[in-house]
C-alpha cells in the first residue's frame, strides 16, 4: 500500500516503465484501500451491477477527500467473455448505462 494513498490500485497498462499516479477510479477487482474509507463512505454499493458499482466507490471516496492512486507495477488480466461482438456491445452499453444511474 502506498503510504500517502488512502485507495490504491492497478490497471493493465502495456508501458514499459510502471507509472504510479492520482486517478478518479480503479477497478475494485484489482485495489485496496483503507479501512475509514469505509467507515468514511461505506462499503461497496451491491445493488449496483456490470462494473459501476467500483466506479460509484472510488468516485465517492474521491467526493470526501480520499486519495486514489493508480499504480500500474500491479497489473491483473480481468478477462471478458463475449460470444460475439453483439453480446460484447451490449455488456458494454449496460456498463455505460448502469454508471450513468449512480447518481
């Protein structure tokens, strides 16, 4: 955990030289963050789905004054699985769509 970050996490990045900076979000499957930015803010909205429910919790987190680091020296391969490019365009608009509600 990076000690002036209260939210840290990594994306996949293709650059050879890691880059840690301050981001708006991360993607939860891949972050860490510390325990009063829960106490602060709260867990996890569950009734949020398709991937706006980390986005929702980092970007609050951000409303209150937390520190959200992006570090790309710890990457994860999240891999979805689209049948064809149909199905990938719909989970793709519901993604955007479902974001868009979290207000």
């Amino acid at each position: 955990m990076h000690k002036k970050a209260d939210c840290v996490g990594g994306w996949v990045r293709y650059d050879v030289k890691p880059l840690v900076e301050e981001t708006i979000t991360l993607p939860a499957y891949n972050s860490s963050f510390k325990r009063k930015v829960i106490e602060k803010i709260g867990n996890i909205d569950e009734t949020l789905t398709t991937g706006s429910e980390d986005v929702e919790f980092f970007l609050r987190a951000r409303f209150y004054g937390f520190k959200v680091i992006s570090d790309s020296s710890m990457p994860v391969l999240h891999y979805h699985y689209a049948p064809n490019y149909k199905e990938e365009m719909k989970r793709a608009w519901n993604y955007g769509f479902r974001l868009g509600k979290t207000n």
